[in-house]
C-alpha cells in the first residue's frame, strides 16, 4: 500500500509530466489544455469524468468539454458511459506506441495532406512559359513532400507495421549508420 509521502510523490511527478506534455505540444501548435488532459488519461490510465478533470488540472468545464469532443475527433481517447452511471466517462489508450501513431496520422491527415494539395493547385495555376523559379521551388517541396509519404506509408501504414521497426530498431539503424553520409554523396 502506498504510503502519504509516495502518494505525494506520485502527484508531484504526475503534475510535471502533465505540465511538460502541455508545454511540448503548444510549442508543436496543440492546445495546451487539449495535451494536459490527453496526459492525464494516458499516465493515469483510469477513466475519468469531466468533473475529474476539471478539478485536476483547474480548468472549466467549457474548456474541458472543447477539448475533449477535440481528442476524441483526433481519436486518442474514448467516451462512454458506466450502466447506471449519469456522467460520461473518458478513457485514453495508454499504450504508447498506438497514441503516438493516431497523433502522427491525424497531424499528416489535418496538416500535410491539405499543404501538398495546396501546392499542387499552385503549380496547376502557373502558365506554361514564366515562372520558372517559382515552379522549382515548389516542385522542390513537393519532392520533399513525396519523400516524407513515402517514409510515412512504410513506417506508418499499420501499427503492427510501425511495432515491428521499433523492435528492429537497434537493426535498423545499424543499416541505416552504415549507408554513405549525404555530404559525401553531393560531392
């Protein structure tokens, strides 16, 4: 059984995971509140109700409620509701990998998708003499843009895809050190 100090310590070192995960999503351009409650359900793994929430981490219940209905669109957490129970209940997967997987897709679904079919319309736009360099530039991102779905469609089509190259990773990057660096490949 826990004893007070442990417990204390315990919600000391849950308070800075939820604070770190807050501040290293905003600077990624997620809502704060949003990336604080994700990290409360995923580091408690209990479900929790609104009411919960809101008194854990000091916010309202408008804001909280925003941000989940957010989370469960990004589909990194799940709402139901206990038989008898009147309140929701919200649960989060708390296996790693599969969090971060849903995130990474649905920030290409949401982020890059649209950016590459922007850029295409761009290009689509430009008349057939003129605009040369804009033209390169843009067909420039646009390879990057394809190189980073092609990567993204190996590593990322099934999460049994993506945990395989994380137990093959130690071999994976052994192959991977041993390719000739870029900087000698441009010479």
């Amino acid at each position: 059984m826990f004893k007070n100090s442990d417990v204390s310590k315990v919600k000391e070192a849950e308070d800075l995971f939820l604070q770190e995960w807050g501040r290293m999503s905003s600077s990624w351009g997620i809502n704060r509140t949003m990336a604080q409650i994700h990290a409360l359900l995923f580091v408690s793994g209990e479900p929790h109700t609104m009411d919960e929430i809101c008194d854990r981490l000091h916010i309202s219940r408008g804001n909280a409620s925003m941000n989940l209905r957010n989370l469960m669109d990004w589909g990194v957490i799940r709402r139901f509701r206990r038989p008898g129970e009147r309140h929701d209940t919200y649960l989060c997967d708390t296996d790693a990998l599969t969090m971060v997987a849903r995130v990474i897709r649905e920030r290409k679904r949401r982020e890059l998708d649209p950016t590459v079919s922007a850029l295409e319309s761009c290009l689509d736009m430009l008349p057939n003499e003129g605009a040369d360099r804009f033209r390169s530039r843009v067909a420039g991102l646009l390879e990057v843009f394809e190189m980073l779905d092609i990567v993204f469609k190996y590593a990322m089509q099934t999460d049994e895809r993506l945990r395989m190259i994380v137990r093959h990773r130690k071999d994976i990057s052994e192959v991977l050190s041993k390719l000739e660096p870029l900087s000698k490949q441009v010479s």
